[in-house]
C-alpha cells in the first residue's frame, strides 16, 4: 500500500534517518533522537540496543551518505 502512497513512503523512509554520522558508540548514549521525517525514536541499550522496539542487529555500516545500523523491523511513525 505503501508504493501507492508516496507521501506515507517518504514519510516511513525518513523516519529511519537521523541527520548526521551517528556512530554506535553515540547512539548507545542517547534517550532518543530526532529523524528526518520529523518524528523522535526512543532508544534503549539494556541488555539490546534497541530503537522504539526494533532491535539493532548490526551497526556502523559506512555508506557513501552516512552510517547504516541494521535493524529487525519496519520504525511507523
């Protein structure tokens, strides 16, 4: 449904963006942080790092455009 909706899409794909090169050893210091799409995500790091309920399973993948930190789940904001 998604596809048909540009709008939603960008903003479900922009929900998983932070601004900025934010390494693991950052993020395990944050609350939370605010994305792209506008919205906040909660972040815990006890006993998994985990952001809203999504569980990060691999982190500090360097891009051409930024950090990617794998997660198990779709973020809906």
């Amino acid at each position: 449904g998604l596809l048909k909706d540009p709008a939603k899409l960008k903003s479900v794909l922009t929900y998983h963006v932070v601004a900025g090169n934010v390494l693991a050893a950052d993020v395990v210091k944050l609350k939370e942080a605010k994305t792209v799409q506008g919205g906040s995500v909660k972040i815990a790091a006890s006993p998994d790092v985990k952001i809203n309920d999504a569980k990060v399973l691999k982190t500090d993948i360097k891009a051409g455009n930024g950090i990617i930190h794998v997660i198990d789940t779709v973020l809906i904001p």
